[in-house]
C-alpha cells in the first residue's frame, strides 16, 4: 500500500545507480525456517503448481505460505532471488515486506496503551513536540487513534509531486525522517480529522516518533523485544544499521511497462528509518506474527477488539474494505479477512487471516508494477490464489 505515483519517464536515470552498490549484494537464506514447519498441507502439489505458473509468466521470485488448522502448512518458492547470479528464490529468502510493518506498528502503540503510557484518544500533538510538528496540517489536533486508522488526514508525503521528483532524480538517496517530513509540511490536510479516511504514510512516520518517545527505545529496538524475540522469528527484522543487507533477494520492476523488468534493489530509501514501511520478512513469519496477534499473544483481547474497529473504507476495483488500527478488514468470498499489504520499487508482500477458519495466507515477491502487478496484486489475483487454498 506504500506506491509512488512519477509521471516523469526519464529512463537514464534509473540506470544511473552504482554499479559498486548492485555488485554488493550475496544473495541466499541466513538460516532455513524452523524444521517443525513441514509441508503437509492437503494441496500442496496445486499450490506449488500455482505459484510455479506465477513464475513462469513473468513474476521474477516468489514465496507463499499457507497454515490452515487441521491441514498444517504448505511453504513453497519458486522463480529467482538473484537472476543476474542464478540464484533460486528460497522458502527461507528474505525480501521487503513494505507498508506490513504498520501492523507492527499499530501493535507496538497498543501494547504502550495497555499500560496506560499512551491514551488513543489524546492528540499526538500531546506526545511529540511542537516543532516536530510544526505546519503538518492537521497535526495539532488529530489523535492517535486517528493516526492509525488513516482518518486523521494528514497528507501523504509520499504522493507529492516533489518529493517524487527528489526520489527519481536521486534514486539510491537514503533519506531521514525529517526530510520526508519536509513534503508533508506546507500541504493542505485531506479533510478535517475524523471527518474521512485516507492512507497516509506520514501518519506512521509520527507514530514511529511516539514509540520512541514514550518507550524510549528506536521503534526497531521496540519492535525486536516485544514481538520479534517473543515470537522466535528469525527472518523477520527492521535493521536500520543494515538496510540493504547481503542476504536480502534482489528486487525487479516494470516500472515503465515495458514487460522488461530491470533491477531496482537500492531504490528504495525512504523506506531505511521509518515506521510506515522498511520491513523485511518471509511469508511464514508474517502468518506467525497474524496468529499470534489474533490469539491474543501479542496484545490482549480487548484491545484486540478495539483495533478491529474500523470506519468504512473505498478502494476501487478492490475488495470491500475497512480500516482498522493498522490493520484492513476485506469481505471476500471466502470470507471476512484481516489483511495489510506493501510494496516498494521491486518488491511486494501480503498477509491475511480469515478468523472464521483460523486461516493464514501470505505471498511475497521481489518484482512488481507493469506487468508483474496484475499477477500478484490486484484483486483478480487474490481471487485466484485465495480461490486455490479454499476451493
């Protein structure tokens, strides 16, 4: 859920990266996943085969998993982590999971709320200071509550037409929350809080900033002893100290819809420090971090309930939807499904949880736009790989 909209098409530029940098990269798994994770679910031949046909037709790497009570897991891969080394895409590849670290987010403020270090309903502007703050329309008065279920309307930095503009014109920049800060600044809010819903990532970068602030460790650090040690995930991180580490796939765009995908691995520098995106993950961890979460593991069931709350959402040519804190509620027809996704210039990721079954379904990739998305990430494409677990 984390695209940038460029309308300029000055293709020298994305060939400009360094050539040192893209040279850097050793491709492969730090670890293999946990042996207790056997491939025994029912339709693992078809969803092998389905994901197999997904590579076939273009999508560079891919990876699925699948956990269903009573049918157990199915983890598959298929396609290429490294096509430039010959490197095949792994069940245990790392790649960027993007926007999904706003459900670690959300959960991350909601356990600070749980002990009464937070109060969803004061304004952020009772947290963080005032120059932090400062000529981000809305800031002053939108909640917490509002930040993490996108009604506060803050503008999105990363829609604007100079920021865009910055990202192509320097496309392995590392950026630092400030300076995407900056495009939020001096913008009109979307409407006033409360009053609509509309994604934003600047709401996230704030509530990054708030964890810090009132937990007194970097929201990573925050992340690391409250959900990803607990949870015994070893292919889950959010490494400021390395944001392009060796052992993460390369990642591949369409970006211009020439059916030629280029690599893009360092293009992705906004998404190093902050809290609406910069994850990296495997499908199995994420379905972990989902089950844990609705099992009441990571926050408590009343609270729990409070971030399935939600106010009604429009995403055209997608599944009806709500959001929740941090979290998107999808009606499919196989069911209601909780469910974030995320992508970044390469990559992109998904997970959902069906609460009716207890089922858990996440695919990520390290290719997307042009071509690539009509595959993995539009609602034609749930339908077909969600039709393959249920039907």
């Amino acid at each position: 859920m984390k695209m940038i909209f460029i309308t300029c098409s000055i293709m020298c530029l994305f060939c400009s990266c360094k050539s040192d940098q893209l040279l850097q990269t050793r491709v492969g798994c730090m670890e293999p996943l946990n042996d207790t994770m056997v491939n025994t679910h029912p339709k693992k031949v078809q969803l092998q085969q389905l994901i197999d046909s997904l590579a076939g037709a273009g999508v560079p790497g891919i990876t699925m998993a699948v956990n269903q009570p009573g049918k157990g897991w199915f983890i598959g891969s298929a396609g290429m982590a490294d096509i430039a080394g010959n490197k095949k895409f792994e069940t245990c590849q790392v790649t960027r999971a993007g926007s999904i670290v706003k459900i670690l987010t959300a959960v991350s403020v909601l356990k600070l709320k749980e002990q009464n270090l937070i109060d969803l309903d004061k304004k952020i502007a009772d947290y963080l200071p005032a120059d932090l703050l400062k000529d981000i329309d809305n800031a002053n008065v939108a909640t917490v509550r509002q930040l993490l279920n996108h009604s506060a309307g803050l503008y999105n930095y990363i829609q604007d037409e100079q920021f865009q503009l910055a990202s192509l014109n320097d496309l392995t920049k590392t950026w630092q929350p400030n300076e995407l800060l900056h495009y939020a600044r001096n913008r009109n809010a979307y409407f006033a809080p409360g009053a609509g819903v509309r994604y934003s990532n600047t709401s996230y970068i704030l509530l990054g900033m708030l964890i810090e602030r009132v937990s007194g460790k970097h929201f990573s650090e925050y992340f690391k002893q409250h959900i990803f040690d607990p949870l015994q995930l070893k292919h889950t991180r959010f490494n400021i100290n390395d944001p392009v580490p060796a052992d993460l796939a390369r990642g591949y765009t369409d970006y211009y819809n020439t059916g030629k995908p280029f690599e893009s691995t360092y293009f992705n520098g906004w998404d190093y420090y902050t809290a609406d995106g910069g994850l990296h993950a495997v499908p199995t961890d994420l379905c972990l971090i989902m089950r844990a979460l609705f099992e009441g593991r990571l926050i408590n069931f009343p609270t729990l309930v409070e971030m399935l709350q939600t106010v009604p959402g429009n995403e055209p040519g997608f599944f009806n939807i709500a959001y929740g804190l941090g979290i998107f509620i999808i009606q499919t027809p196989y069911g209601t499904a909780a469910f974030h996704s995320g992508d970044a210039i390469g990559y992109f990721g998904t997970v959902l949880y069906f609460p009716a079954t207890g089922t858990t379904v996440s695919w990520m990739t390290n290719g997307n736009y042009g071509f690539i998305d009509p595959m993995i990430n539009t609602k034609e494409a749930f339908l077909r790989i969600l039709g393959r677990v249920f039907q």
